[in-house]
C-alpha cells in the first residue's frame, strides 16, 4: 500500500538527522504559522507565489539559494570538523552518515544553491538590461522556478523520512545501482534532481529566446549589456547539456527500478558509460554557473572603474568561446578511466585550451580598471577578490588538465581545493558582488556598507586559510571523502582547515548582519533617484524597484551602454529628454499553474522513490488535469491603464530632475 | 548621496578625444526600423513561441541523442542472449515507417488547412494523423509485447536495454504527442483559430515533424543496420 | 542621432514579411503552396526509405559499405523534412533557427561521436566488467 514507506524511515536511532530535523521542522511550523497568523497568505500567493514578474520570481530564487547555501554549509561545517578530529579516532559522525553528508553538501550547492542563485540573477536583470517588460515565456518562468523548489524539497525531506544517498553528489555505478545501494537514499537523489533538471531546462530555453527574439528597439547584438551576452552563452549551454543529465539519470532510475542494465555490471552493462555521459554534463555544468559570474564581474568593473568595458568584442568572442569549448572537455574528469593516450591526450589538450577564453577576459577586466576612477565598493572588493583566487584556482586546473600530473592528484584532496577555489572565487564571490550591487534594484535602499567590507574580508581570508591546508594535503597524498584519516602527519593541516572554517562563519554572519542593519535602516540606505552606482546600462534608468512594468515606453538604443549615452545626454543639455507619448501596456497575468505543477511533481516524486506506485499515477493524472486546465484559460493578459503609466513615469522624471538640480548645485555638472 | 565623478570625466575625455578611438558605437546611429533579426525591438509572439519551441526540440534531440549513444556502446552486449538481427521484423518496421512518415504528411497538410482557416480539413488531417500514429504505437506495443512473451525483455542483456529504452522513449514521446493532439482537436473545436490556438499548433507540427525525423535515425541505426545479408 | 531615448511606434505591429520566421511556419505563404511543399517531402521521403528498406540486407553495394549508404540516406531524408516540412530553409529571414539546429547538431555530433570514440578506448584498455565480475573470489 505504501510501498518501501514504514515507520522505520524516519531516523529515530540517529541522533544528528533527528535533532536537525525536529529544529528544522520547528521553525518552518513557526515561519508558516507567523505568516498564519499575519494574514499574510493572501499577498504572498497573489503578489509571489503566482507572480510571472520575472523581479519577483528573481528574488525567490536567490531566497531559495541561499537558504539551500546554508545548508550546503552547514554540512561543510561538518565534514570538515570530522576530518580535523577523526584523526586516528572514530570522529563522531559515522561512515553510513558521513558519506551522505558529502553527498548532501555538493548535490545541494551545485543543484540548489549556486543554481538557483545564478539563474535568480539572470531573472532579474536580464530583461531590465534588455529594455524589455519580461522574458519571452514568464509564465514558464514561474514553472521553472517552482520545479526547483520542488527538488529542493524533497533533498530537505531525505533528511526525516528516510536517507539520502551515499554515492557522492554524482552516484557512480555500481554502486547507485539498487544490488549496492538498494535503499532510498539515490532515489531520492535521482528524483530531485530530475524534477529541477527540468525547471533548469525550461529556464534555459526561456532566457535563449529572451535574448535573442526580445530586446529594445535598437539593441543590436554588439550593443547587449556583457551580461546578457553571458547570459545568453549559459543558457546555450543549459538547453545543450541538461537533456544529457535527463536521460542519464532517467537511465540509472530504469536501472534501479526495473532491472535493466545501462550500467550494472552484469549482462553487459558498462558503468563506464554513465562517468562518460554524466560528466558530458558535468563540465558543461560549472561553465553554466561560472559564465553569468563573469557576466557580474563585468558589470561591476566597468561601472565602479567609470569607464566601459574594455575590448567588448573580444569578450564577446571569448563567452562563445567558452560556450562551445566547454562541451569538448568533459574526459578530464575522468583521465584515470583508462581511455589511453590517445584520447587523454586529445583531451587534456582541450581542457587547457579552454583557459584561453578566461584568460581574454581577466586582463580585459584589468584593462577596464587601468585609466579609470576605480572605487573601492564592495562590489568592487569581491571582484578583486575574484581576480587573485580565480587565477590561482584557474591555474591549478590546468595543472590538473595534464593528463600525467592527473593521474597523481585526481580524487585527492589536490582536486577538491582546486573546484572550491574556481566555484567560490568564481561563482560565489561573483553572487555577493551582484547582490551587492543590484540590491537597491531590487528592493529600493543599499546594503551597509560597514558590514558588507567585513564580510568580503573574512571570506576571503576565511577561504584562503580553509583550502590552503587541502591544496597541501593533496600533494601529500590525501584523497578525497575520507570518513576518518589513518595519518598523524596530515592533522596540523586538518586542524588549519577547521581554523578557517570559523573564519568563513564569522564571513556569514556578517552577510546576516549586514541584511538586519540595512534592512533596520533602510530610509536612510534608501536609493531615491534609481541610479545609485552611476550605472551604465538600461536597469540603472529604472526608479528603484522598478514598477511592474519595468519601463513605462521602451528604451530606444543607440550605443553600448544605453543608459550612460541617455545620462550623458542629459546632463550635458542640463535637461531631460522630452517627454513621451503614453500608451496602455498589455501584461501577463498571474498563474497558479507553477505552483500546482510542482505540488504535483513533489507528490509524484516521492512517490516514485518510495515506490508508491497508486501514488505516482496519482501525482501525474493530477499534473496533467493541471496543464489542460491551464491551456484552457482564455485571459491571457490584463492592460495597465495609461494614467498608471504615465503617473510612474513622472515620478521617475521627478527623481532624476532632482538629481540633476542637486548636481548643478554642488557644481558638479560641466 | 551620489556622486557623479565619472560621468563629467567621460565628458571631458570626449571633448578632448573627438573620435573615441576604440569606442565607436557598432550598429547604425539612429532608430532602426525594418531591419528584422531584433533591432527593431520585441518580436512578434507568433516568431517567439515557435523559437522557443524550436529550442526545445533541439534538447529532445540531444536527450535521444544520449540513448542513441548508449544504443551504440551497448550494440554487442548481447551477454549471451538474442542480438538485433534476431529481434527485427522488416515487415512490421516498414508498416510503421510508413504509418509515422504518412502522419507527418497529413499532420503538414492539417497546418495547412490551419493558414486557410478551414476548421474542418484541420481537424480531419488532425484525426487522420492521430489515427497513424496510434497504429504506430500499436504496432510498437505487439511488438514489444511479441518479444517479452519470447521472453527478449530489457532486462536480458545491455543491448536489450539499450534496444527497448531507444524504441520505447520514442514510442513514449509519440504517445505524449498523441495526447496533445487530442487536447488539441478539442481546443480548435471549442475556440477556433483563436491566437494562441495557432501558436500551439504550430507547436504540435514541430513536434510531430520531429518525432518523425528521430524515427528516420531510429529505423536506420538500429532495424537497417542490425539485418545483415 | 535622434533626440528621443524612447521609441515613439508602438510595438503591436502584425508580422512584418522582413521578419523573422519561427520555423515550421510562414505565415505569408498560400495553402496551395504549402500543400505543394508537404507533396515534395512526402515523394521524397518515400523514394528515400524505399530506397533504404530495400539497400538494407541485400547485396546491391559492396557490405560493408551499406551502413553508410543508409546513414546517407537517413541525412538526406532528415533534410528532405527539414526543408519541406519544417520550412528551415538558408534564407535570411530563418538565420536564427539554422544557426539553433547547427549548434544541436554539433552537440549530438560531439555526445554521440565522443561517446563511441572514448568506450571504445575504455573497452580497449580496461577488462570487460563481466569479466572482471566472474574473476571475484
């Protein structure tokens, strides 16, 4: 009746998930009943949940992600702490539990933290930067981001009903498959990420067509926003690749559920083959994350270096080129497999070739500093940050991209200080200049700045002293996901490791402070005119939030850089451009389809893994009822009368004519 | 408080360097209009769905893709059972050819009817094209069926797996498909060739034109190619 | 260069015939061409699969030949309804989607070649896992 599902899934007889989850479990019955209890349910489902503004739904996924990077962290915290004591001792977490922790913590990071915060980003600015209203498909938005908080979902359920998997955030056959891991912990796995897989897929078409069908008139290719241009080359890729990551853990799912043989190692499997395709989308998958982290990167020079970004087309050219090298590279995971000379070499040769792309980009990056008034916000801190780790870390990849030197550090110790170093000096660094810097966007006041120097600080040197130790200890011969560590000579590392453990908490603490105090003083943090920055491109013409609507006419573009071009106009004529003629604008309406999709996923899902099949048909009759409900809607759009229109833009107007007379006043103006 | 250094920087160093050397815009000055390709703002909603939609054909392709890879990496674990030249029936691959290119044509001939606005002649070539396809599918069934009850199922041997998961994701999509087109004869039924009616159906055409396209590779590589002399 | 930052035409526009085009649609064209368009692709495609259902597992071309034969074949019926029913044609108005389906298929080129070409070295170099299995003590 209810498949594998028993009373003895839930963890009764292991401390640690116990307590987690009952404190976990604690505090969602406590956010749900304060929201409860406010009333504040109607709003969110009106104003959130079913919203398909690209701004809100933007800002739920960086909610998402962070939340999930806490947990991520959080199990970060933990192996590294069993590690340091685990030292020719027991530790305290046992192998059964520390190998799904592991797992946990990079399916959780790479999946639903760096994910949802990368793809939260693209959300939110692109279309702004664009001078469009949404993305091509908002509805399908909405969709996708809920299909990601269904996979997030059901990895948090793993934690009290059941087990999650032991297999290491990529399950490798044999042992995903059901003879050496009959329980539920990869279903789990396979299920939630399959679900989001899907979502990501969705978010990748969406933004494809956004960037190449959707921009304001006159924005030629040559005059997107470096951003978009990123993130057009990472949803490329996702559209490329996730359909790989699909069928292949579609293919292990078959394997485990119905005994078929993809990749057991009886009746002529080849678990060899799921390493080659499940990396085929691996590789590509970090370049996802990493090419909207450039993007960011080159928003934040350009505008606090006061000049444009130097050498556009090169980047340009670079981006593509990453796009496309990035899915010629992905044996390097797997140089130690056996494949030969021939194709290691051919492959080791790509991989190393790939670094050219990054390369073009660091010194145009440093090129567009060079001759400019840089400022020292945190934005610009974080990138500069990025500039000393990501090189390091770039470099230590192509160590790693010889085939030779390979052999000696692949699975230690060596390889997991390297993909920290590029993703947190890549990726992570990069989401806290972004959020840093299209903060006020999006809510109307600036972060602290005080607290926001601190935080980069403690990071930086909080990851430095972390992964140091690890760079060593890999040299000296330390593999990976050790549940505990037979050699007295590695504990001073371990224990160093730990040190900067604690740095990075202070760090993450002061990014929790850092949002209390500005949110406490937001009035005076408040962003008036839109522009707090001295933007460059099309989101900085914007009020801050900017209405639903983003621009009340479309922006006209006639150069790199629409907005400086508009700003300098301005000020030089000392007046504003004239005013335009209104007209009612046709938006989307709202949609509980998302919402309704994902229950119904999440439902599904669950009962795919615990093999409650009345279930699973269940959950799929009821996403399909939703989808033809939902085809059969006839309102599609809602007009925004004229006054409401014109009534913003004025404000706007208001705003900017302000600015300008304070700029007169002070004599800044020429 | 803002401060606005850089711009009046820009200002200067633009009096000062008339040509912005290394900083010309790119593009033509001025609005641009009729240019097609973009410039001339948002695209029409018609161009955007079926792009989109085009997108996502492409990543089913690259999906099958990784199942026709798997297919030929597994082509000769046979692990003692039936190889593909033993599994074949030319005569049923050649009915199912020919049904599933025949519903590719009348489902061209429906979208035809569709420019016309003629909701009769769509909805006839939308039944004829169901039509073939469910005999597809059924045909796909006895034959999967056929073959269990010899006791060829995919959990023999890899190159079974390989076989019936390539076959039977193809079928599956095709059944998928199916459903639409149903939903899709009642949608015209009850509301015309309304706008987003028309958008959907250009959909659906890609679809079915693209299964029939994977279906070429799959009677190819795995039926053609598995019979010998 | 204009003194406006804003557009002043409205963007409701029906389809302009220097549009882009989504594949599998043109809006401009006649039923009557359409149909004669589905005619083509049909004749074609039958010529093609007759072709290759009769090639396949007969001795009109040199054996080990035929495998590529039918893969010819496949292509060139792939194009046959690329072209006639999908309308991707090389025209200027179709850039977008022929520049889409290019960068699919050097993506399924690289998965499906790439794939073949690193187990057959996996294969080469490493036991078989049957093998491996049976040699357990």
């Amino acid at each position: 009746m209810f498949g594998k599902l028993s009373w003895s899934a839930i963890p009764f007889d292991q401390p640690i998930p116990l307590i987690t989850s009952i404190v976990l479990i604690g505090t969602i019955l406590g956010v749900l009943g304060l929201v409860t209890w406010k009333g504040w349910w109607p709003y969110l489902w009106k104003e959130w949940f079913t919203s398909v503004d690209h701004k809100r739904i933007g800002i739920m996924y960086v909610l998402l992600g962070s939340l999930m990077l806490v947990r991520g962290f959080a199990d970060a915290i933990m192996m590294r702490t069993q590690q340091a004591v685990a030292v020719n001792a027991a530790g305290y977490l046992p192998a059964e539990h520390y190998n799904q922790i592991f797992s946990a913590h990079g399916t959780i990071m790479i999946f639903f933290a760096a994910m949802p915060l990368v793809i939260g980003f693209m959300n939110f600015v692109t279309p702004l930067q664009l001078g469009v209203r949404d993305v091509a498909f908002p509805t399908l938005n909405n969709v996708s981001f809920w299909l990601t908080a269904s996979g997030a979902l059901l990895v948090n359920i793993s934690l009290f009903v059941g087990e999650f998997a032991r297999t290491g955030w990529l399950p490798y056959p044999p042992l995903s498959e059901a003879t050496y891991s009959p329980g539920v912990g990869v279903d789990y796995y396979l299920w939630a990420v399959q679900i989001s897989g899907i979502g990501t897929l969705m978010t990748g078409i969406n933004f494809v067509t956004t960037v190449l069908k959707m921009r304001c008139p006159g924005m030629t290719y040559l005059r997107m926003p470096m951003f978009c241009w990123t993130v057009l080359a990472s949803s490329l890729i996702i559209v490329a690749v996730f359909p790989i990551l699909t069928a292949t853990l579609a293919m292990l799912s078959l394997d485990r559920v119905f005994g078929f043989h993809y990749f057991t190692n009886t009746a002529g499997g080849n678990p060899m083959m799921f390493m080659n395709l499940i990396w085929a989308w691996g590789h590509p998958e970090v370049y996802i994350l990493v090419l909207p982290a450039f993007g960011i990167f080159s928003e934040v020079f350009s505008t606090f270096s006061g000049k444009p970004l130097f050498g556009y087309r090169s980047m340009v050219a670079a981006t593509l080129f990453i796009c496309v090298v990035s899915m010629m590279t992905w044996l390097h995971h797997f140089f130690t497999m056996g494949s030969g000379p021939a194709v290691n070499t051919a492959f080791g040769i790509s991989t190393s070739i790939i670094a050219v792309g990054t390369g073009v980009k660091i010194y145009n990056w440093i090129f567009t500093m060079y001759g400019g008034r840089v400022r020292f916000s945190v934005p610009m801190l974080w990138s500069l940050g990025f500039i000393f780790t990501f090189v390091i870390g770039g470099m230590t990849g192509v160590l790693l991209a010889v085939p030779p030197a390979d052999f000696l550090v692949h699975n230690s110790m060596f390889l997991v200080a390297h993909f920290h170093n590029v993703i947190v000096g890549g990726v992570v660094f990069a989401l806290f200049a972004g959020l840093d810097y299209w903060f006020p966007k999006a809510f109307g006041f600036r972060l602290h700045e005080g607290w926001g120097k601190a935080a980069f600080w403690f990071a930086l040197i909080g990851f430095w002293v972390t992964f140091t130790p690890l760079y060593i200890l890999g040299m000296q011969g330390m593999t990976r996901r050790l549940q505990h560590v037979n050699i007295e000579e590695w504990k001073p590392m371990l224990d160093l490791s730990v040190v900067g453990v604690a740095i990075l908490v202070v760090g993450v603490v002061c990014q929790v402070i850092m949002l209390v105090v500005s949110i406490l003083q937001r009035e005076k943090l408040r962003d008036v005119t839109g522009d707090p920055w001295d933007g460059r491109s099309l989101e900085w013409a914007t009020p801050s939030p900017p209405p639903f609507f983003n621009f009340a006419v479309m922006p006209n573009v006639e150069g790199e850089e629409a907005y400086w071009g508009i700003k300098l106009r301005a000020i030089e004529t000392q007046q504003m451009s004239p005013m335009p003629k209104y007209e009612p604008i046709e938006m989307p309406v709202n949609s509980p389809v998302g919402f309704y999709t994902a229950f119904f996923a999440s439902v599904t899902g669950f009962a795919l893994i615990w093999q409650i099949w009345w279930l699973a048909g269940l959950g799929l009759v009821g996403a399909f009822i939703g989808f033809v409900v939902f085809a059969w809607r006839d309102v599609h759009e809602f007009h925004v009368p004229v006054e409401e229109v014109e009534s913003a833009d004025r404000a706007r107007r208001a705003s900017r004519e302000a600015l300008m007379a304070r700029l007169a006043e002070q004599g800044a103006l020429p | 408080m803002t401060d606005l250094p850089a711009t009046v920087e820009t200002i200067r160093r633009v009096r000062e360097d008339p040509h912005r050397l290394g900083h010309r815009d790119h593009g033509p000055e001025g609005p641009v209009k009729g240019a097609g390709h973009g410039d001339t703002g948002p695209a029409n909603k018609r161009i955007v769905v079926g792009y989109g939609f085009w997108i996502f054909l492409l990543s089913d392709i690259v999906m099958f893709s990784c199942f026709f890879a798997a297919f030929a990496v597994q082509r000769n674990a046979t692990a003692g059972g039936p190889a593909i030249g033993q599994i074949v029936e030319m005569p049923r691959t050649a009915l199912e050819t020919g049904a599933l290119l025949l519903s590719s044509y009348t489902c061209g001939l429906s979208f035809a009817a569709t420019n016309a606005r003629n909701k009769l002649w769509t909805q006839v070539f939308l039944l004829i094209t169901g039509l073939l396809g469910l005999a597809f599918v059924g045909m796909e069934l006895q034959e999967f069926i056929s073959l269990a009850q010899q006791g060829i199922t995919p959990q023999r041997s890899g190159f079974l797996t390989s076989f019936f998961g390539l076959v039977g994701l193809h079928g599956l999509h095709v059944t998928i498909a199916g459903l639409w087109l149903a939903t899709m004869m009642a949608q015209v039924q009850l509301k015309g060739f309304r706008r987003e009616i028309v958008h959907r159906l250009i959909c659906f055409n890609l679809f079915w034109h693209a299964l029939d396209i994977v279906w070429i590779g799959i009677f190819t590589i795995v039926y053609l190619m598995g019979i010998g002399p | 260069m204009s003194d406006l930052d804003y557009d002043p035409h409205s963007y409701e526009a029906p389809l302009d015939h220097r549009d882009d085009h989504a594949p599998g649609d043109e809006p401009g064209e006649s039923a009557g061409h359409w149909v004669a368009n589905s005619n083509l692709g049909l004749g074609f495609s039958v010529v093609l699969t007759v072709a290759a259902f009769v090639l396949a597992g007969s001795h009109l071309i040199y054996g080990p030949a035929i495998p590529v034969a039918l893969l010819v074949l496949a292509v060139a019926q792939m194009g046959v309804h690329l072209v006639f029913f999908l309308h991707v044609t090389t025209g200027p108005d179709n850039t977008n989607n022929v520049l889409a389906l290019a960068f699919g298929v050097m993506v399924v080129f690289l998965i499906v070649v790439g794939s073949i070409w690193i187990m057959n070295h996996l294969n080469q170099n490493m036991m078989p896992m049957d093998q491996l299995m049976r040699m357990q003590p």
